[in-house]
C-alpha cells in the first residue's frame, strides 16, 4: 500500500480520531494474529480506510473497548468491537499488494536490492497464500494489476492513462465485490477507480526526481513537455478527487461518516499538496 489515504487530524473530533484509531490498533492486531508479529510492519493507512469504508457499508462495528497493545505491552489501546471480516479483508489486502509489490520490486531493483527481496520474499509468499486461499478474489484482482501493470509500461504506446489503468481497476473491482445492488456496484466501481488512480499518479509525483536520476518508468514523463509541470500535476490529480467526491456524495455512510468525509475532504487534498510541494516521507509514519 502507498500510504497516502490519510486523515487530516486537526480537523477531526477527538471521539473521532478515537474512533480512527481504534480501528488502525485494530487492523495491526488482526494482522499480527492472522500472519505472524512481523506483518505488523506493513500496517498502512490505505489498508485503515479500506476497513474503515466496509464498516460504514456492510461490516459493523459495534462499539470499542481498552485493551493493552500486543506491540507494547505498557500502553493501553483502544479498539474496535466487531468488524472483524472488514479487518481480516483489509488485512488480507495489505500481505497480498505488498508481496505483489515486491514481485514488481524484483524487475525494477539492482543486484543487492534485488538479492534482499529474494530472501524476504518467501515471508510474504506465506503470508500472501493463506490471504489468497480466504479472499482468492481479491488475490485475483491483484495478480491481474501486476500483469496488466507490467505490459503497458512496456507497450510503446503507453500513456499516463493506460498506465494508470491497472491501479484504478484495482480499486475499482475491490470495492465493487462489496455490493449485489446493480446501482450501488456502479457507485463502488466509480469511487474506487477514481481514488486507485489518484493514488497511482501521487505516487508517480511522489517518485518522479528519483525516477529521473534512476531512469526508471514514470508515467509522467509521457507527458509532453509543456505539461511536465506542478500546476498540471495538480489539475490532474484535482480532477481524480472531483470525480471520486463525486462518486462518494451517492454513497449512504452513517457509521464514521465524520471520519471518512475527512478522509476525501480534507486529508486527501492536504496530503497532495505535501507531494506537489516535494515533502516526502509523511507517508511513512507508522502511527496515529
């Protein structure tokens, strides 16, 4: 996961970052539990949306209580009660896209970068194939990003948009899965598009000068020249937002509703000007 769906907490009520919280201790539990103390370290934010948007639609949580942290002992956390599929589905994401993401690491990386995914690699093999065996769709929908991912930057006729297409679709099917309703799956399929691919061209802002220096694939530079510049990056990306608020405005949230319209409202916009600015590492946190 990237890292960039995050909250903007100044603007969050206390019983609601409360609430966020809850949630990210809890997703870092079920990942612990569900594939061993080590995957705790590949905990995101993005993975704390995605439980967080399935329990305002299908998977309730049912209220919070104190416990004390797996990771320290000494500190009280509070979690969320109930939920547990949206947990175990995000959970699931995280272990299956992160060892994806090393499968795409291994074709990009250097001799000794390469030499250490391949001995991390057989970690999260075992972590990805008991998440697929659970949720083999959303292994599916993965796998089928990585490939699709991996022809269009080869095509010689890639653009910004075909090589965006893999990570929107991704979103977009994931999210669709969580509905039969006809009108409602149209409604996923729109946000989660619009929200994969701006996460996809924030990360390829987020890259580009070190993409530059080491001549990998950017999909910003099959902009044309004129075009390489931060004021369009942002209308680009303005315009992913537009059309993913777009989408959200049909969906009905009650539970965390304050929560996730700070999501889309505000810490999306905040968190895409700290990369245009060229604040990295703001995604790297590893708590609340």
């Amino acid at each position: 996961m990237f890292g960039y769906i995050k909250i903007h907490k100044d603007e969050l009520l206390v019983r609601e970052y409360e609430a966020y919280k809850s949630v990210y201790c809890g997703l870092c539990k079920k990942l612990g539990k569900e594939y061993t103390f080590l995957s705790r370290f590949i905990l995101s934010y993005d993975s704390t949306f995605y439980a967080i948007f399935l329990m305002s639609q299908n998977y309730k949580c049912t209220g919070f209580e104190r416990k004390r942290c797996t990771c320290n002992p000494l500190k009280k956390c509070t979690f969320c009660k109930g939920g547990d599929e949206a947990l175990s589905k995000a959970a699931a994401l995280s272990v299956i896209l992160s060892y994806y993401k090393l499968e795409d690491d291994v074709n990009d990386s250097k001799f000794f970068k390469r030499a250490l995914i391949k001995l991390i690699k057989p970690v999260f093999s075992c972590w990805r194939k008991k998440a697929a065996k659970r949720f083999p769709i959303i292994d599916m929908y993965a796998k089928e990003m990585l490939y699709s991912q991996f022809e269009a930057e080869k095509n010689k006729d890639c653009c910004l948009d075909m090589a965006a297409e893999p990570t929107a679709k991704l979103l977009s099917n994931i999210l669709s899965i969580e509905s039969e309703d006809k009108t409602l799956k149209a409604v996923y399929e729109q946000f989660g598009y619009h929200i994969g691919r701006w996460i996809y061209l924030m990360d390829a802002v987020d890259d580009l000068r070190d993409d530059i220096k080491k001549h990998n694939f950017n999909p910003l530079m099959l902009l044309r020249e004129e075009e390489r510049n931060t004021e369009s990056y942002r209308i680009i990306l303005s315009r992913c937002l537009a059309q993913a608020f777009n989408a959200y405005n049909l969906i009905d949230i009650t539970d965390f509703k304050g929560i996730l319209n700070n999501i889309i409202l505000k810490g999306l916009p905040l968190m895409q000007e700290k990369v245009l600015k060229g604040k990295k590492g703001d995604r790297n946190e590893r708590s609340v």
